[in-house]
C-alpha cells in the first residue's frame, strides 16, 4: 500500500475531521483549528509543494474570502513570487510560488496607515515517491492559528484602529523565498508596518518535555514588545519562554523583516524528532494547546493594532536572564526525562556542564557579553547535536 494511499484511508476513516472548518464566530477553538490542520495536512494537497501548494493557496484565498477580508494585491488575494532573474518587463515572467493574503482596514482616522502583519508559511517538502510530508506541525499549525485569528478580527464587532493584514507565505521551505519577496514588494509601505507576528510549528513540545511551554523571540529588539509579552499573560496553562532570536538563527519568515528593522515576535513550540519528516502527521498535535497559543498570539496582535504608540527597534539586543531561565528548564527536563529524551554519556556531560553554567549565571543575576556569546552558540550546538 503506497504511503499517500494508507493516509487517505486513515483520514477517511476519521468521523469527519473538517466539520469545523466552516464554523465562523469570533471564538477561537481547538476544534476549529484541528479542522484546518487535517486539511492543510490532507494528502488533497501533496505536503503543500508543487500542484499541491497551488490547491493550498487557493484553499487560503477561499477562507479569507468567506470571512469578507479584503485582497492584500489589489484586486487579488495573490501575490506571485517571481525569480529575481526576472525583470519588470520579462515577455516570460517565471513564477516560482504566491503568498496569499487579505486586508482589515483600520478604524482610526491617525493610525490606519499605519500596519501589523500576521504571517506564517503553508508550503512543505511535498511529496517523495509514494510518500509524502503532511507538515502537520510545520507549518499547517501556524496557519490554523493565522486562519482563526484573522476569523476573530473579522467578526468580532469591534474593529482595530491599526490595519492589519493577515498573509500565508509559500516557499519558506527553500530559503524564505516567499516571504522575502512580500518584504520587497509589499502591499502598504513598509515604513509603515509596526510589527510583523509569525509563528512555526506551534502544535508539539520541545523534546517532548516542554508541554506548557511557546517560546516567543524578537522581543529582546524592542522594549515595547517585551512590554507586552508580559503584561498580555498567556492563558491558564501556557507559559511562554522568552528567547533571543539569535539563539536559533533565521530559521523562519522574521528574517526578512528583522533585517529591515521591523519590530517582530516570533512563536514556537519547538523542533521535535517528527520535524521534517513523513511522521508529521495531525494525530500528533496538542490542539488544547494550539488554542492557547492562537488565543494569546491574537491578543497580542489586537494590542499591537489598537495601542496608542507602536512598537519601535532597538539596534543593540536586549540581554537578561528570562533566557537563561528557559533554557535551564529545558536542559534540567531533557536530563531528567530519559524516557521521552533518551541521551548518549557524551551528550549528558554536554547538558550538564551546560546547566551547571547556566545555574551559576541566575545565582549571580547578571549576563555578560561574553557568556551571551556563550549561551548563542550552545544552544545552536545542542540543537544541532542533541534535539
């Protein structure tokens, strides 16, 4: 039995995962988002690459459309992304994808020209031979939580002072193609947008040890967004992990805007060993825990548009032990968790060096530079090494 044939007649025989997926109400709930999910993750559309992308764009396009959202191109819910071969007046334009996005005006006569951009990527590895990549977590999670929260904004009856604008990015997977152009060629100034929020693999744990944790990055670029990731509190039985985005590099769509020094936050779970591979399937998400993290990202989004002032960048990263802390509890669970996290010796004297280090640096309250330094490329080592 070919693999895209096994998990079409395991979708069948669900008790119909989409019946959700057409509810519209301003609540965001796990059942609709574990709707989108089981779509976007469907073998209908190949591990969202190639023709399949194709049908999940257009698929994004359609939902937007029934929420009465605006197009974000004109007349269009596309964006074809070109080659940057290509030139205006190309008789032969190549065409390597389309972001898909849609528009909800501002209501505030001083601050609608004014944007916040909520994104996250759709497209996958697609299909090898007989098996295909559902990309249940990555990143048909993300866009659930795009889908809801641009669902609430759009029928809640009180309507932000800021536009927002709501984008599904395609070609994240092949160096962020996708949302590089967007930032290229966006469809309001860019000198505009305030904050750009986008979220990858959003449904799982960290190592399978980090159940109540989202980690949430960019905030160490501006004192406003760390202003509000804590005093917005996550709901009851989430926590959030604030880490420097350097920690895991560019690693998604925030690449683009971070270089163009626009204020962002970006959401994870966390790489988990399903990452990137035909096992990412729907079954395995925590969809109580999606709709605490889609709840929290749309608040946060709706202060960023409806606050008097706008975040603003900082230049120089803000350093402080919040990080610190998040990565200790993540080494001191891997460790003591050898049934979820089984370690080899080598890589259990690595993370308890690692911690004995980290612990020293809380009990004397302060980070320097150089052990910043220190924790940056660590990190990237454990999560190069060990998850």
């Amino acid at each position: 039995m070919t693999g895209i044939l096994a998990c079409t007649l395991a979708f069948g025989m669900l008790a119909d995962p989409y019946a959700a997926e057409e509810e519209l109400s301003p609540q965001i709930r796990a059942a609709e988002l574990k709707a989108h999910v089981y779509r976007l993750a469907s073998p209908e559309f190949l591990g969202r690459k190639g023709p399949g992308a194709a049908r999940a764009s257009a698929h994004i396009a359609a939902a937007f459309k029934r929420l009465g959202l605006r197009p974000a191109f004109g007349d269009s819910y596309f964006q074809p992304v070109r080659s940057a071969l290509d030139t205006d007046d190309s008789p032969h334009p190549n065409y390597l994808g389309r972001n898909v996005g849609a528009i909800l005006p501002g209501t505030d006569p001083k601050l609608k020209s004014e944007w916040v951009l909520l994104g996250a990527h759709f497209d996958h590895l697609g299909k090898v031979g007989d098996e295909y990549f559902p990309g249940a977590d990555d990143n048909a999670s993300s866009v659930a939580m795009m889908l809801e929260v641009a669902e609430r904004f759009a029928l809640q009856k009180e309507k932000p002072r800021r536009t927002v604008v709501f984008v599904a990015f395609d070609l994240e997977e092949v160096g962020l193609l996708g949302s590089t152009y967007f930032a290229i060629h966006p469809p309001l100034p860019i000198r505009q947008l305030k904050a750009f929020l986008t979220g990858d693999l959003l449904g799982r744990s960290m190592a399978n040890v980090m159940d109540e944790y989202v980690f949430v990055m960019g905030s160490e670029r501006s004192a406003k967004m760390r202003q509000l990731v804590e005093g917005v509190k996550p709901p009851k039985g989430l926590k959030a992990g604030r880490l420097g985005a350097d920690i895991v590099g560019t690693r998604s769509d925030y690449g683009p805007f971070r270089d163009r020094s626009v204020p962002f936050l970006f959401f994870s779970t966390g790489q988990h060993r399903d990452y990137h591979q035909t096992s990412d399937r729907p079954e395995k998400l925590d969809y109580a825990k999606l709709e605490r993290i889609s709840r929290w990202i749309a608040d946060l989004t709706w202060r960023l548009a409806t606050d008097d002032d706008a975040p603003t960048w900082q230049e120089k990263p803000g350093t402080d032990l919040d990080e610190v802390r998040t990565i200790l509890v993540l080494v001191k669970r891997v460790m003591g968790r050898p049934d979820r996290y089984p370690l080899s010796a080598r890589q259990r004297d690595l993370m308890g060096g690692v911690a004995k280090r980290l612990g020293d640096i809380l009990d004397r309250g302060k980070v320097t530079s150089a052990e910043r330094t220190w924790l940056v490329w660590t990190s990237r080592l454990l999560l190069a090494t060990v998850f």
